[in-house]
C-alpha cells in the first residue's frame, strides 16, 4: 500500500504516513528497513524529519535509506546534512 501512494507525491503523501502510523500501533506487524525509504521520499519536506526518526531507530546507515534521505534533501533541505 505504501509502494502505490508513494508515486503520487502530495496527492497521498498524508495517507503514506497515516498508514505508516497506524502500522506502528499494530502489535503484528513488523516493520522492516523497505517500509523508511517509500516514507521518506512520499511525505516531501516532512520526510527530513522522517530521516531524524530513522536514525534513532539505528537504520540510518541502511543503503535504500541512505539514497531516499539524500533524494529528499536534494529536494527539500539543506544536502549537507543527508
């Protein structure tokens, strides 16, 4: 679900991360290392402060999130800090 909003930008970036809030709450689901990347490149400007939250989690370092969070700063914020 999260893969087929995530091409369409703004018009469900709110729905990507309501989706992905309510995954967090669910006790069986487990959230692996794919689920950061689609977030972070679908939620826009919002996706730097996904970034912060990847990194407390310890999956900063991962590959896909590393090219998503460097994608979205490219966009968004300031690249010296991807």
């Amino acid at each position: 679900m999260l893969k087929y909003c995530a091409p369409l930008g703004n018009v469900c970036s709110n729905q990507v991360v309501s989706l992905y809030q309510l995954m967090q709450r669910c006790e069986d689901i487990s959230l692996g290392t794919f689920v950061y990347p689609v977030l972070i490149k679908s939620s826009g400007s919002a996706g730097i402060a996904f970034h912060a939250h990847v990194v407390k989690l310890g999956l900063g370092s991962d590959h896909y999130v590393r090219n998503a969070t460097l994608s979205v700063y490219l966009k968004y914020g300031p690249v010296e800090h991807a």
